[in-house]
C-alpha cells in the first residue's frame, strides 16, 4: 500500500503537541475544538492519499481558482487586525485564505512547471500563476504570507530546472525591490523588523519584548516543563500569541526542552519524507508538488523556531500543526495527504518513474539545509537554557513580581543596665498600626467582615476598594491600635503594618543626645542610595550615628501580577530582620541625678535663655556614664508622625532645646583652662612648679592692667591651680608665649572634636596668631594674657572640657564614647571598637598640676568637693561671655576621683551668676555622691 507510517506519525506527533499546548493556555474546550478541525484535517488526509496523481491538476485548479476568489472577497467581506484584513467569517468559523493560496499556488505553479512546455512557457505561466495570490496578500496586506509564498514560487522555479537566465534577473528584480517593500509594512511589521534589526532581546518593547518573553519561557521550562505549576500560568500570561506564533515557546514552557526537541525531531523528519517523496513521483507534477511542500513546510519551521529563539525576525508565521489556526491545519493536512499520495502512486507504478531530467533538483539540499538549521536552532536553545537560564528566569520572576516593603523593627537603645531609652512604639500599648488593602486580592465576601473590624460601614470600605486602581498595592483603610490591627491578620489581600513610630520612655531627659527618627532627607538618601522611598532613619542624635544598626533590615510582601499590573495572587513573603539593640556606656540613675542637678542649677538663676550641661566619663576608656543637656526636648514629639505644633513650641523656647550642649556649645572654659597653660609650663619651664613667685591684686603688660579675682600673695604653680590665681598664671603665659599654650592645647585636645560618637559634634575654638591674622585681626600681648585664664579667642564644649581634665589626670587623652555594644538578647552583644588612648606627649610632667587639683579641693576654690569621700581633685572656672549680661558668667568645675587613680571625671557648666543655687561645683558633687552610692555596673 506504500502507507508513509513515519511521516504521518511525524505529522500526528505535531498536531498533538499543539493540541496540548492549547489545552493549558486557552483551554480545554479550544483544544477540543481545534481537535475536531484537526480531525477533520486527517480525514482529508486520508482522502487525498488515495487519489489518483492523475487528478492533481484538477485539484490544482479548483483550490487555486477558489483560494484567488476568496483573496479578492477578502477586502470586501473579511475581518480586521492589527491593521490587516485576512480573514472571513463563515457561520462561527473564520476562515483565512491565504493558507488556502499556499497549496493552490504550489499546485497550479508545479503543474505548469512540471510540463512538457518550452522552458520559457513554464516559467513565464509559473511566473504569472504565482503574481496572483501574492498580489492579493500583499493588498491585506499580509506580509507573512505573501513572503512565504515568495519562497515557495522561487523555490520551486529552482527545484523545476528553469535555466538561470530566467531565475537570476528575478532574484536581481527582487533584490531591486526589496527596500521598496518596507513603505507597505504596517507599523507593527516595522516594529518587529527594527526590533530584530536593533537586537531583539534588547529591545525594550513590541516584538522585542514578545522575545523576550519568548526566551524567558524557554529557559524557564526544564526538561520536563512545569505545565500545573500556579507561577507557570501567570507566567504564560506574559507570553503574548502563545498559541500562534510564540506556541513553540509555550510548549517548552509548559512540558519542557524534550518535548521541543521531539517536536523538532518531527518537523524535520516530515520534511525529509517530504523530500523522499519528490525523488519517488512517477510525474514531474507531483515530484514538483513534494519538494515545493518540503520547502513550504520547512520554511515555516525555521521561521517560526528562529524567531521564537530571536535568531530571525519574528514575522508572525506560525509553526505547522503546532499553532493555533484552523485554516492552517486543515490545509497543512490536506497537502500533506495529496504528497503521500504522489509516493503511494510513485510506489506502485515504479516502472512509469518520471525520468531523472524532469525529477526536482536540490531538494535534498534543501532539506538537509532545513535540518543544519534546525540543529542549530536546538543547539542555541540549549545554550541559552544552561549558559542564560538562571538569568533569565529571574527576569521572568521579577516581571511578574510586584513587592510592597515591611518595615524592620527598629533596635532598641538601652543604658549600660539594660534600662529601655529608646524602642519602637509597637512594642508598647502605645503601639498602631495601619490596615493595608490589595483591592484586586480582597474577596468580595470578606468585606462585610473587614469593614465590621475597621469600625467602618461596609459601603464606605467597598467603595474605598472599588475606587483605587486595579494596579494598587497598598490601600490604607484605617490606624488602629495594635491589639485590635491583630485581629485582621489571615483576611486574603489584607495587610497589618506597624506603624514606625519611636518611644522615648525617658522623655527630656536624654532628647538631644538620643536624637530622633524620620523620613530620610534628600541628604540621607543621596548618601545612601539604598534607602527606599519614605525610609524612615535617625536623624539627629545615636539614632542617627547607629542608623545602620539600628533600622535593620526592611522584609517584603510580594504578589504576583498580571502584564497589565492588576496583582493576581499573594507571592513570596521575605521576613524583615529587625535592627540590632545598641547597649549605650550610659548610667541612668546618674544621667538622671546630673540631669536634675543641672535643672536645679539654672532654676536659681533669672536668665530664660542660660544653659547648662554636665559630663562623666571614665577616664581610662572615654565611656560617657552621663551627658546631661538642658534645656531640652521631648523626642516624643517627633513621631513619626511629627507633632507639629508641639514641635514647633519645643523649638521656639529660649536656650536652644534642641542642642545637645554638652557637644554641640561652645563657651569660654574660663580659669578651668588654667590646667592646659600650667601643662604649656611643665614642658616648657617657665617657671618651675615649685618656684614661688608674687602675685598681688592686678598684673600689667605694656600699659595694660589686668586684674585678679581678689588680691593674693606669692604662690607656686600648685597653689596657684588651688586657688585659681589669675595674676599667676597672667604672668605665666606673658613668659610662655602663645605657641607652646597653644602646642600644649593641641596636645590635649582643645581645638578639635573629640570623636565622640553623636553627629553635630562642635571643634569648639582656638584661635592663634595666623588664624586671627588671617580673620584680619591682630594678636596683641594682652591677648596672650587673658588667654592663660581662659579667654580670648577659646572656646570648648564641656566634652572637651572633661577630655583635657582625664588626660591631666591621667596622662592619656581618651575618646569619648556613648556605644558600648550592639547585638540581641537572644543572640549576645558584639562589643564596638574602643579607640586606644593617645599618651600626653608630657604626661611624666604632669604631677605638680595634679596636686594643685587635689589642693583646690582640700582648701582652694574647690573646697566644697572635700565632702565627697572619693578623693577628688578639681578645677573651677568663671568665664566672661559676651552672650551673657554683665553680672552672668560660664560657671565650671572639672574633677576627676579618686585622684590618684581616676575612675571618674565630671564637668559642670552652668550659666547665671553662679552664687547661691546657681553653682557648677554643686552639679559636680551631686555626681560625684550618685558615683559613690551607685558606682556604675562594669
């Protein structure tokens, strides 16, 4: 019977992986009904097996003369898309001509071609047979199709043996008209030639983005694809023509590069019996009609497969079979039925073998040539699956991929106890959150519900929901407090965000060294450019300095949506990591104790805008047990939300609230500065420490007199530091100079931040007689003068005051520090890095300034400490500010205890006219007594 089992076997193996194709990405009942077309296409098949060759031209005639009629009706009667009319309507049926034309036009054109005719009568009729149908294609227009219809009238003018001098002035004609060609296309034909010319997978839009996504799906697919998987659905949807001209990609999407190559397998299979079949005809008519089919057929393949891979154009033609259409199948079918008929009569009437010269030519190399590019084809698919894959597939999860950010936890800041000074608001009862809607995920059943817990009417939250974009993300239903915003958890498309708010148990007491939190600013961010929109940071104080630590790590709720947007299902949830604690060296019953020492201070005096601050700090490593500010602020007050007008009342209270003055204000030092000159001495010698030298009441300089603060007698350094004797050290900074106080001051840190770790540290100020010249000042004597008791051109924060007080003390200049470690309870605490401390250059000299401290305090100006039993030693100072009204002052003391092994240095400063309750040195024995009952934990 000469029955071609291996091509219908290749040809049923194609219909039904189209068929399988269809059924996951339209449905079962398109597949069916693509089915029956398809049966109906076999049954054709079958029919046209068992026809006679003889009958050829006849069948050549009819399909060409009704594919033509219907080509010209097409205008007339047909449907429209993308800006072409290709198709007519029959009942509820379309029907596309040009599919038709392809075997009418081979039918006619291999008749005429396979004649006995002179070789210019077959190609002038096969020429003008073949003008019609690609004429009427090219007025849909169709461009597809007329192309392929192009290949197969020159192809089988090859195939046919018509001499070169006939072929090769079309080939020149066409060549000619070609770029003439591009003025027909439509502007979608040239978005898919200008995407292929640009690169197709570069290009961001149209076709480009069509293979794209045709790339994605095939290296998304596996061996085995992932055909039921929930992600592979909303995967496919991003496919556009999934079952037409990207079904190839769907199909290794869905069941896997096996069954691509299976499907390739096929292809080339049937366009080798194809091929076979032409070389078995016993007429020229059907040996023509075999090969020409062999050409259409893998012309189709390899257009398909090559734009599916973004190797060719993708010119809008379908896979054979395996694409959506029923025209198509039904016609592929039939003419696949006609060709193994011409073998089955080839096979029985071998003795009637047409002879060799009307026998096609290069059929073979036409085939074999289909089959090198289709291996080609497979070996690229591969490729970009094991070398592009994991690329690949990442975009295709991140295309479908819309997140919405969780906001981490914020870390907690604590004293060096454990004590709370700062934690987020969510983890008191103070804490809300927000309730968060996805409009397109919320079930229309549960809204009744939803609207019952938000304490709304149902109307109102439908409407909310029916009002936002399908593409919304995130729709704020209400705030409400935390215990309640629980309640909402498991409601599908319903989100409950904490709200990032901070609580500051300790209220003023610490609001300007804590600092605050809130939307970063345009700064922040440029610093940082991985902060997200509307990040909330640290702004101001160790909320700013510990950002990092502090705000963690942000998680994310993602959905997977659909090409337009609209969220189609809850997706991944990435938990956020909540910032680390910061374990601060602060002690809070002492910050507490300084704190009210200081507000004490300043309520004994009239002056609203006055400030104080205090300091302690252990000298041996620079931790800071204490940093009172005030006045001072509320951190509460900044939320977020920010309270606005609270806010701005806070700001408009005199003294600068939101300063942290221990830090961020520099005054003069006064006679505490006496400790630097005197240090100046020690290394420079101008007078011996232990030389005593008079004094008096005043000390004049080139007509100059300047006073001391009540006359006294002669005195050596030590008694002079005990009794802060202005006149002594006037006389010893006239011999000194100003370079070696100022080389002395360098040494000990005046001048310069002390490293301390919070932002908007002030250097304070010393000036010298370059930086005043270069102010375009002057630097006389008399300010070499003043500048040995602390005025002049100085200025320091108590910090620095307390820094060059420890490393008098000590003979080591440390840097103050609030961070001690960072870490979790459940995980343990990382101690920071401690910066080493710097050796004073002259610290073996150091000894007659420590007894004139110990001397202050057993009998000097300090005398008042001597009720602390902590073997304190001690420097006051009173210092004039132009700031300030005639009868106020800077008023200090600086003491470090137990002299002889300091474990504690505390700095007062206090503004007023520091008599009676206004005093420095009270704030310092407040200190020093809650150092002594309560001495710190390790």
């Amino acid at each position: 019977m000469a029955f071609d089992v291996v091509a219908v076997l290749a040809t049923l193996v194609l219909v039904v992986a189209g068929l399988a194709n269809l059924a996951v990405v339209d449905g079962v009942d398109t597949a069916v009904r693509q089915a029956i077309i398809a049966g109906g296409g076999l049954v054709l098949l079958a029919l046209f097996w068992r026809v006679r060759v003889g009958l050829l031209g006849v069948l050549g005639v009819v399909s060409y003369c009704l594919a033509v009629v219907l080509l010209a009706a097409v205008p007339l009667v047909g449907l429209s898309a993308n800006g072409a009319t290709r198709w007519i309507a029959v009942g509820g049926f379309t029907f596309q001509p040009s599919e038709l034309a392809k075997v009418g036009m081979l039918l006619v054109v291999a008749g005429v071609l396979g004649s006995g005719r002179p070789a210019w009568q077959r190609f002038m009729g096969a020429l003008l047979l073949a003008a019609v149908p690609i004429v009427l294609t090219v007025l849909q227009p169709d461009l597809s199709t007329t192309t392929l219809l192009v290949v197969v009238a020159v192809a089988l003018l090859v195939i046919g043996r018509v001499p070169a001098r006939f072929v090769l002035p079309v080939f020149a004609g066409a060549a000619v008209a070609a770029p003439l060609a591009v003025g027909l296309l439509r502007p979608y034909q040239v978005e898919r030639l200008g995407s292929f010319l640009a690169g197709s997978a570069e290009s961001p839009a149209g076709s480009g983005w069509a293979v794209a996504q045709a790339r994605i799906a095939l290296a998304s697919g596996g061996p085995f694809g992932r055909a039921g998987n929930p992600l592979t659905d909303i995967l496919e949807r991003y496919l556009p023509e999934r079952d037409t001209d990207l079904a190839p990609a769907s199909l290794v999407l869905q069941f896997g590069m096996i069954a691509g190559v299976l499907v390739l397998l096929a292809a080339v299979v049937l366009v080798w019996r194809l091929a076979v079949a032409s070389r078995t005809s016993r007429t020229a008519h059907g040996a023509l009609l075999a090969g020409g089919l062999a050409v259409l057929f893998g012309a189709e393949v390899v257009v398909s497969v090559g734009g599916n891979l973004g190797l060719l154009p993708l010119a809008g033609v379908p896979f054979p079979l395996v694409s959506y259409g029923g025209t198509a199948v039904v016609v592929h079918l039939a003419a696949i039925g006609v060709v193994l008929g011409v073998r089955r009569d080839g096979a029985r009437r071998v003795l009637w073998a047409a002879p060799e010269r009307l026998r096609p030519r290069l059929v073979r190399v036409a085939a074999l040539g289909v089959t090198a590019l289709l291996v080609t084809f497979g070996a690229f698919g591969y490729r970009l699956e094991a070398v592009q894959g994991p690329a690949l597939m990442a975009a295709g999860q991140e295309q479908m991929t819309r997140c919405v950010r969780t906001l981490a936890p914020r870390g907690e800041i604590t004293d060096r106890n454990g004590a709370v000074l700062a934690m987020d608001a969510a983890g008191t009862d103070a804490g809300t959150a927000k309730i968060e809607a996805v409009p397109a995920l919320v079930r229309p059943n549960e809204v009744d519900r939803l609207a019952g817990l938000l304490g709304r009417p149902a109307a109102d939250v439908r409407a909310a929901l029916d009002a936002a974009p399908d593409t919304t993300l995130s729709l704020e239903l209400g705030d409400l407090p935390l215990a309640q915003a629980r309640a909402f958890t498991g409601i599908v498309g319903v989100r409950v965000e904490a709200d990032p708010r901070r609580s500051y148990p300790t209220g003023d007491l610490l609001g300007p060294l804590l600092g605050y939190t809130g939307i970063a600013t345009e700064a922040q961010t440029q610093q940082n450019p991985t902060l997200a929109p509307g990040a909330v940071v640290g702004r101001a104080g160790l909320e700013a300095s510990y950002d990092a630590v502090l705000r963690g790590i942000d998680g994310e709720q993602c959905y997977w949506v659909s090409p337009a947007g609209v969220p189609i299902a809850v997706g991944t949830h990435r938990d956020p990591v909540p910032g680390a604690n910061l374990r601060t060296a602060l002690d809070l019953p002492l910050q507490r104790k300084l704190t009210d020492s200081v507000r004490a201070s300043l309520s004994a005096q009239h002056n609203p805008n006055a400030v104080g601050a205090a300091v302690a700090m252990d000298p041996r490593d620079g931790q800071v047990l204490a940093m009172a500010s005030l006045p001072s602020y509320d951190n509460n007050l900044y939320g977020p939300p920010v309270d606005g007008a609270a806010l701005q009342a806070a700001e408009a209270q005199p003294g600068h609230p939101t300063l942290e003055h221990a830090s961020q204000v520099a005054v003069p030092p006064g006679s505490t500065f006496k400790l630097v000159v005197a240090s100046a001495n020690v290394v420079h010698g101008a007078i011996p420490p232990n030389q005593v030298v008079p004094t008096g009441a005043s000390f004049t300089l080139a007509g100059h007199t300047f006073d001391n603060w009540k006359p006294m007698g002669p005195m050596d350094m030590p008694q002079a530091i005990a009794w802060s004797n202005d006149v002594y050290f006037y006389r010893l900074a006239a011999l000194l100079g100003p370079d070696p106080i100022i080389e002395a001051a360098h040494a000990l840190g005046v001048g310069s931040a002390t490293g301390i770790d919070l932002p908007g540290e002030s250097a304070g100020y010393l000036g010298t007689p370059d930086t005043i010249a270069g102010d375009g000042g002057h630097w006389y004597g008399g300010t070499t003068v003043i500048l040995g008791i602390g005025q002049g051109p100085l200025q320091v924060t108590p910090l620095q005051n307390a820094r060059w007080t420890a490393a008098v003390a000590t003979g080591q200049l440390v840097t103050p520090r609030l961070g001690l470690a960072v870490g979790t309870p459940e995980g343990g605490f990382t101690a920071l890095p401690v910066p080493p401390p710097v050796p004073v250059p002259f610290a073996d000299k150091l000894g007659p300034i420590r007894d004139g401290m110990r001397a202050a305090v057993h009998g000097g100006t300090a005398a008042s400490l001597s009720t602390v039993p902590l073997d304190p030693g001690a420097k006051t100072g009173t210092a004039q500010d132009g700031s300030l009204s005639g009868d106020e002052y800077d008023n200090w003391t600086s003491a470090a205890a137990p002299l002889g092994a300091p474990t504690v240095v505390m700095t007062g400063l206090v503004q007023g006219p520091g008599k009676g309750g206004n005093s420095a040195s009270r704030i310092v024995i407040d200190g020093l007594q809650q150092y002594q009952a309560a001495p710190p934990a390790p």
